[in-house]
C-alpha cells in the first residue's frame, strides 16, 4: 500500500510540472521559496533570495519562462566596484530591456549577490569570484529540476559582474558547460599591475601615493594586505584565456584619460575605459577565443547565438 501511495504521488508531481498548472509545487520544493510576482512584469515565473551558500551574501532570484522549458539559462552578476550593489539592479536599469528580450526568447535568467569587499570576514575579491563559482555550481545541481538543458549556461556581469563571469568563463573547473560569457564595462584583470599594459603612462604604485580612496581599495581588494605574485596570477583572468575558452562579448564605452582635467582620479575611465576591452581583445586573438561586441550584434542576439 505504502508502494502505492508513493507511486501515485511521483505520478501527480510529474503531472502538474509537465502541465504548467502546478509548476510552483515543484519548483518551491526544489528552490525552498514560493513564486513571487516578476519584477518584469511578465508572465515568468520568478523565485527571490534562493540561497546557493552559507555567505550573508549567496543569494539569488531565478525567472523562469512560463509554460516551457528553458532553452538555456544566463547567470547575471551586478556591478557595484565590489563594494555595493544588489541582484536587484537589473530590475530597474538599462539592462532591464535585454533580459527582457531574452526571457521573450525562452531563456532563463539568473540574478546573484555575492561577497563583497565590505562584507565582514571577506578575503578580498577572491571572495566574490569564487561566490560566482558556486552560483554556477548550485544551478548546475539543479539543472534538472528546472528543465534547463545541462550545456546551455551563459554568464553575464556588468563591470565588477563582469569580472566575475570572465574569471569564471575561462576558467577550467568552472566553463565546462558555458556557452558564451558577456562583459559590460568590463575590467581587463584583476591582476591591477596589469593595468600599467593597458593605460599609457600608468603607475599604479604612484597612482595610490596620489589617491587615498584607490589605496584603500587597493589594500581590500587584496585581502588587506599587499599580494603576493601567486595571489596576482589567481586573479588575472585574462591570462586563463585560450582558444578551447567559450566566446566572449565585450562592450565598454567609457574615455581613455584616467587622470581629469582637475588632475583627479577619473575612476569611471580606471575602470570602464575601451582601452580594457582592446587589451582583452588582442589576448582572444593571440590564443584565438573568439570574441564579439556591440559593432557585431547585441548582448541579447549574442546569447541567442552562442545557445543554438
């Protein structure tokens, strides 16, 4: 009897996921949140602060299609400099039209904190990287659940976002089912004396004697403490890249002057500046990644791309 009582229950289970008429049954048990109303305004399914950690940070919203079976999935990391920003942001900002366009297309999207500089007992920007591992990690644990096909995996970030889906993207242990990797005002590495290669002119050592917030910035970004090389290579992220790495899309807009006209720090240009997307540019075609941009198509028709 107790045989038949379980069969019976996989059998209703199934039924109202295949269906759609019960998916949040499912998708609540598997998610260990209720469906909420989606900050789009659509017709998706959307679960907020998914817990994929132990972190005062891990957590994540999904939106699911409504009614089918996702095509893909891609995971979004907001920017912030690592030390604010929220998995919200996406909700309100330029960014909000292109999920949208990709939602419309049948492709999940995955919006995720993660540790940030400020956040207490943080290791530096390490920290954050490896969160993204782990947001990778936990969707690919439940793959399956959400009727998500298992190699069908975009990461997206905007600047610090962006940071953590190119160290993760071409990285080894963590690319083996991404498809594509998409960089908004991206940095070029996180190895930050590598910067000297990409500004004219640039010392980064007599950059933090000018300016004591990038001093500060220096030291957290590192842990608190100055890097040794091994810790520099852990995060240079452009020196992973090779031409087994999936595709990537890369889109700055900001100037190339990083010092003002008042003789200030321009940070938006440190850390958004083109001459980062030319610097990253030239090691794809070294290695032959192949890469694309706003002048070959948009992020959106990137992602569509890259998944078909």
């Amino acid at each position: 009897m107790k045989k038949l009582l379980y069969i019976l229950t996989v059998f209703v289970f199934v039924a109202c996921s295949k269906d759609g008429t019960n998916s949040d049954i499912s998708f609540k048990a598997v998610l260990g949140v209720e469906e909420s109303i989606s900050p789009f305004n659509g017709d998706e399914l959307f679960y907020s602060d998914v817990a994929y950690g132990t972190g005062t940070r891990n957590q994540l919203d999904i939106l699911l299609p409504k009614g089918g079976k996702p095509d893909g999935v891609v995971l979004f990391f907001h920017g912030g400099g690592f030390v604010s920003g929220s998995k919200e942001d996406i909700y309100a900002d330029d960014l909000q039209e292109t999920l949208q366009a990709i939602l419309d297309q049948n492709i999940s999207v995955v919006s995720a904190n993660y540790t940030l500089l400020t956040t207490p007992g943080n290791q530096g920007v390490i920290s954050a990287l490896e969160d993204g591992a782990k947001v990778i990690k936990y969707i690919q644990s439940q793959i399956s659940a959400l009727n998500i096909p298992s190699n069908k995996i975009i990461l997206a970030g905007a600047s610090a976002g962006a940071g953590i889906a190119q160290w993760n993207g071409f990285r080894e242990a963590t690319n083996g089912q991404v498809q594509g990797v998409v960089a908004l005002a991206a940095q070029s590495t996180y190895d930050l004396y590598e910067w000297e290669n990409v500004f004219p002119d640039f010392s980064l050592d007599e950059l933090r004697q000018m300016s004591v917030a990038l001093q500060i910035l220096f030291t957290q970004f590192y842990g608190g403490s100055e890097p040794s090389q091994a810790a520099l290579d852990a995060v240079d992220y452009r020196d992973f890249m090779d031409v087994n790495d999936p595709p990537v899309y890369l889109y700055n807009t900001a100037g190339t002057e990083v010092i003002n006209a008042e003789g200030g720090l321009d940070f938006d240009v440190l850390y958004h500046s083109i001459l980062h997307t030319d610097y990253l540019r030239l090691k794809a075609i070294e290695v032959g990644q192949e890469f694309s941009g706003a002048h070959q198509e948009s992020p959106d028709a990137f992602v569509l791309r890259v998944l078909n």
